[in-house]
C-alpha cells in the first residue's frame, strides 16, 4: 500500500499536470513552430485566476460540495484563453508578420515570462496562498485495505481524484475535438503541413487563435490542479516548465498523444526514482546474508534532484529516437 500511495497515486497525479501542460506546448509548437518557453507561467496565471474567483465565491458565502477551485475552473479556463489570445495578438503575432524566426519567437516568450512573472508578483507578492485557507476542507480518503492483506491504507485527496477525473473529460474532449470537428482536423493538417494547409484553404488565422484559446485553457487547468493538490504561489510552474517541455519532447513534438504519453511516463519515473525501495525490500532482510544490510533510504535519486530523471529520460530519447515516442517533429 505504501507503494501505490507514494507511486501510483503521485505518479497519476503529477503525470496529469505534466500532460495537460505538454499538451498546450506541443500544440503550440505544432502550429506555430516555436517552443514557448512563457507555458509554465501561463499556468501559474491560470492558477491565480482561479484563486481570485474561488475567493469572489468565497466572499459571498457560497458552499459547494467540492473544492471551489473546481467549481470556478471552467471561468478561470475561459479568462486565461482571452489572455493567451492578449498575448499573442500583441506580442508574438507582429513578430510573425514580419517573418520572425523562431529563435526569435523563443526569445519573445522568455520575455513574456519574466513579464508574467513580474505582474503576479506585482499585484500577489511573494508569498504562497491555499484555496484551503478559508474555510474550506481539504478531504482525505482513506481506504482500509486489511481484507488485501495491506497494513496501510490508500491513501488520496479529494482534489486528487478530482484532478485524474478533470484531466480523463479535458483529454476525452480533445480528442473528440481533434479527430471529429472540422477545426480540429484543419489543426492537424496544418500541424503536418502549415504551407499546405493555406493553399487548401483552411483559415490560418482562426487555426491560430483556437490553438491558444486551447492551450491557455489547458494551462489554466494544470495550473489550478497543481495549486489545489500543493499551494499557490508566483513561480508555482516555473520550476516544472523544463518536464513539461521534456514530456513533449519524449512524447513526440507536435503530437497531442504524446505529449500525454510523455506526461505519465515522466510523471511516474519521476515518483519511481524518488520512492525508498527499502520498504519493498525489507521483508527479504533475512533471506540476505548478514553482510548485505539495505540501507535506511534506498532512493535511485534524492527528492530535491528528482527533475534529473525527467532529463535523463529526454536524452536517451534524443539519442535512441529523436522524434520521440510517437514521431513528432524532429528535435
């Protein structure tokens, strides 16, 4: 049991934050051909979003049943997509109307970043907030698994489960919207061929804006869920912004399966290389000779370096299959 609550459990939990912010990179690489290095902080954006409704809620005294920050989050989804929209009406679309590389475009999101990043702390500061800090539970699940034989219970949040519920619908209707709806299969065609696409007659342009009303929706899911399963704060995805682009890169860019393929498989191998092994091995202790003693902490890498395993698995891919997984654009 304590081997599904440190790695099942965490490893589904971080593999869905890590997918739906996959999927809006490599769409947005798909469609536009660049990496857009500002993803992690659009979901700490949508992450605030939500914060302030859950607290506009809050304030007039309205209960649900589930957390608010799940309640608000199709309002908060829909404001961050205007604000991707914002963003690239007035900063990455006039660099591609002057035939900006993507280099360039690169660099521009580096920019949007720290820009960003300097308004959250402008109007939020630098400390860290919980949806939970005013009034609302927190619920934890626990369930007694003595009729398996376990001497621990399963252990699980209520935004947890929520979170693998959310992202199961967000992941069922983009693949409905991607392989069914008319826009999504000119998505596709012009993530397969942009020149191609135009001269078919497909609406660039329109292709354009929903690709960003469908990744800042997506960031602002991921977003909200990392900040209800942990607390919120002005660089709450700056620091897993690299997985996420490694998730996509893994997966294969420009490639919606994979960059969801690319989540979990780096969100469990992540959970796999910080778990303490020990505690699975221990009950063989005695089968060992004496001169074999597992040590107290068995971990392949350290908590606080548990990022490399992510990296690690992004340059094996590089080298063994450079388009990743599902073969993407070439990295």
């Amino acid at each position: 049991m304590f081997f599904i609550n440190k790695v099942v459990i965490s490893g589904t939990v971080l593999g869905s934050i890590y997918a739906l912010g996959a999927i809006g990179v490599t769409l947005i690489f798909g469609i536009l051909r660049f990496a857009h290095f500002a993803h992690g902080d659009m979901m700490t954006m949508g992450g605030f979003v939500a914060f302030l409704l859950a607290l506009l809620c809050y304030h007039y005294g309205i209960v649900l049943p589930i957390p608010m920050g799940f309640v608000v989050l199709p309002i908060a989804m829909v404001i961050t997509a205007a604000a991707a929209l914002g963003i690239d009406k007035t900063i990455y679309a006039p660099l591609r109307r002057r035939g900006a590389k993507p280099v360039t475009l690169l660099i521009a999101s580096i920019g949007a970043t720290l820009m960003i990043q300097g308004l959250i702390r402008l109007f939020f500061g630098t400390g860290t907030y919980s949806f939970f800090d005013y009034g609302e539970p927190k619920t934890i699940f626990k369930l007694d698994m003595a009729w398996a034989g376990g001497t621990r219970p399963i252990t699980f949040t209520e935004p947890q489960l929520l979170m693998v519920v959310v992202t199961v619908i967000l992941i069922g209707a983009l693949n409905l919207f991607l392989t069914r709806a008319r826009l999504g299969k000119a998505m596709r065609a012009m993530a397969d061929n942009a020149d191609l696409a135009q001269v078919s007659g497909i609406n660039t342009a329109l292709v354009v804006r929903v690709t960003w009303v469908i990744a800042g929706a997506l960031a602002c899911a991921a977003g909200t869920m990392l900040a209800l399963d942990v607390s919120l704060k002005p660089d709450l995805a700056f620091n897993i912004v690299l997985p996420i682009f490694a998730a996509a890169i893994v997966g294969g860019l420009g490639q919606a399966w994979g960059a969801i393929a690319g989540g979990f498989l780096l969100g469990f191998a992540e959970t796999l290389g910080v778990f303490n092994w020990s505690t699975l091995l221990r009950p063989l202790q005695g089968a060992l000779p004496q001169w074999l003693v597992l040590p107290d902490n068995l971990a392949l890498v350290p908590t606080e370096y548990k990022i490399t395993v992510s990296f690690v698995i992004l340059v094996v891919t590089l080298l063994w299959r450079p388009t990743g997984i599902f073969k993407g654009a070439s990295t």
